[in-house]
C-alpha cells in the first residue's frame, strides 16, 4: 500500500555567501535583498505556505541575523505603524510573523549544500520533506504543489527539472532522465556541475526538491564532491541507484536570483504581478525601449 506522507515541513538552505551580489550584499545576506515589496526569502516562504507548508526550517551562518528579525514579531513597529494610520503597512508586518511556523539551525562550516540539508535531521525526523533553495525563485507555487502531488502518489524522491543550454548546465546538477508522462521523468542518474560537453542532458536539477527521510542516511554516505563540498546531488545519485526518484520538468518561471541578470529578472516578473505597479511600469519600460511601440494590447 502506498503510505501516507503529506508533507508538513520545508527546509531552506540559506547558509551561502552570495558573492556574485557584491558589494550589494557586503552587509546584508543575499536572501534579504527585495524582490519588489519583499525580501527573496519571503518569496521562497510564501510559497511553501501556499502549497500547505506551515513548518519551515531555515539553515543559516554567521552573519544572517536579518532573517530571523524579518520573521520575528515587531511590536513596537506595528503600534507606531497603527498611530500614524498605516494600518495596511501594520497588517503587512503582523503577517509576517504569522505566516508560519519558521525555525533556525546554524551551520557552523560551509561545507556545501548537501551539508546544509543534513542539519535538518533532526527537526525533520521521520517525515518526508521540501527543500527550497532560495537563489531559484519561482513566480507561482505551481511547481513545487505538482512535486507534492507526485510525492504523495508513491512517497518517493522529486526533483525539479528545467531544459536548459549546455552552457547553462555546467553551473547546475544534470539529469539523465527518461520522460515516462507528461512533464514526469524517471532519474537514471544526476551529476554535478558537468562540463558542457560531459552532462548527460539539457535537463538542469533546480532548487526544488521533496525528499522522504532516506535522504538523511544517503548524506551521511556522500564523500565530499565538486568543490571539496558535501554536494546534495552525489546524495541523490545513491537514491538513483537504489530507489525511483522521479523528476518534475517545471512549468513557471524560475529565476537564478544568485546572479545580476537573473535578479533583475525576478524584480521585474513580480512587478508585472503587482496591480499596483505593472501598468504604470510597463508603460515607463515601453517608452524606454528602442523600437518598442506603442501598446497594441489595449
Ligand atoms: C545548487 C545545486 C545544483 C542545482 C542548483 C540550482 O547549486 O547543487 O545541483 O542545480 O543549486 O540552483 P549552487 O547554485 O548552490 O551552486
């Protein structure tokens, strides 16, 4: 019988330096910085909130108070914000703290990704699980509820997949996959970082994840990688080998906020989201655009 495994928890890696955001991020970490109205882990947060999840662990290092503070409850900020009559501003920061249950774990060395996921252990225990990097920001939950619902069918591991170009790949995990459904691959094997002409296909493994507790035992199994680092890929190519893992081909928008391009990309989708600003903006980008016409939309 297919066992019950709803899952109730994430995890957010959150421990990495963000040097390709310097200086902007000299003195703040990467996952504050504001993605519209809102930092990028709020972002990652909601998400897991939309698609049911309550309890969020995030693993964090030195330097990364702000993360805790941002979810905290701020009293003193809600009552000024309600005497001078911004209460809509007030809600917004109540909600916050309201938003889910969010919890911490410090790890003490970067010693990679695979590490990170590992000090979750014992908050997750014997449940199966989400992890949600925060440099892949997706526009919609969609992808990580469809992961959900393939979990649920079998309880077995699922990746997010996304086609990318063979330059593209060697900065990610790679799949060798085999489509067995509509957007549902069979994981062969995964590989990180590849050299281009090395991976085994366009199919990028991006941040998004749902694990069963299997995932803790096979870590503690993986011998450092690329980089000299504990890599979460090289734990989920033992699960390849002696389970199904099954791989979800995305179908939203996934942004590297990691880097400049990629960030950009992300503010400007959520500000085409946001009723408050997307027609204005777009009309200020219309006239800034070389050879971009009038709107022919409306
Ligand atoms: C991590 C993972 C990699 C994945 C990527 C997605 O790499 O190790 O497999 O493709 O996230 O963003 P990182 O970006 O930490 O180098």
């Amino acid at each position: 019988m297919v066992p019950c495994v709803s899952v109730r928890k994430a995890v957010i890696p959150a421990a990495g330096l963000g040097t390709r955001l310097l200086p902007a991020t000299k003195a703040i970490p990467k996952e504050m910085m504001p993605l519209l109205d809102r930092p990028a882990i709020q972002r990652v947060v909601e998400e897991a909130v939309d698609v049911g999840i309550r309890d969020i662990l995030i693993v964090t290092s030195r330097n990364k108070e702000a993360l805790a503070d941002h979810f905290d409850r701020s009293p003193e900020l809600e009552s000024a914000l309600e005497d001078k009559g911004k209460s809509a501003a007030a809600e917004a920061v109540r909600r916050l703290s309201d938003l889910a249950r969010i919890h911490f774990v410090r790890q003490p060395e970067p010693l990679g990704l695979g590490h990170a996921v590992s000090m979750a252990r014992d908050h997750i225990g014997d449940e199966s699980f989400a992890v949600l990097l925060p440099d892949d920001v997706m526009t919609s939950p969609r992808a990580l509820r469809s992961m959900l619902a393939l979990h649920e069918r079998g309880g077995r591991t699922v990746l997010a997949l996304l086609r990318v170009s063979r330059e593209e790949i060697a900065a990610l995990g790679a799949a060798d996959a085999e489509e067995i459904a509509e957007r549902i691959h069979r994981v062969r094997s995964v590989v990180e970082k590849p050299r281009p002409e090395e991976a085994p296909s366009e199919l990028a493994v991006i941040g998004r994840y749902v694990f069963s507790p299997e995932i803790f035992d096979a870590l503690d199994r993986t011998p450092p990688g690329v980089g000299g680092e504990i890599q979460l890929t090289d734990a989920i190519g033992l699960l390849t080998r002696e389970g199904e893992v099954l791989g979800w081909e995305v179908e939203v928008e996934r942004h590297d906020c990691g880097n400049k391009l990629g960030y950009l990309k992300a503010f400007v989708s959520f500000a085409l989201q946001d009723p408050e600003v997307a027609e204005p903006f777009v009309a200020w980008m219309r006239e800034r655009l070389p050879g971009a016409g009038p709107d022919e939309s409306t």
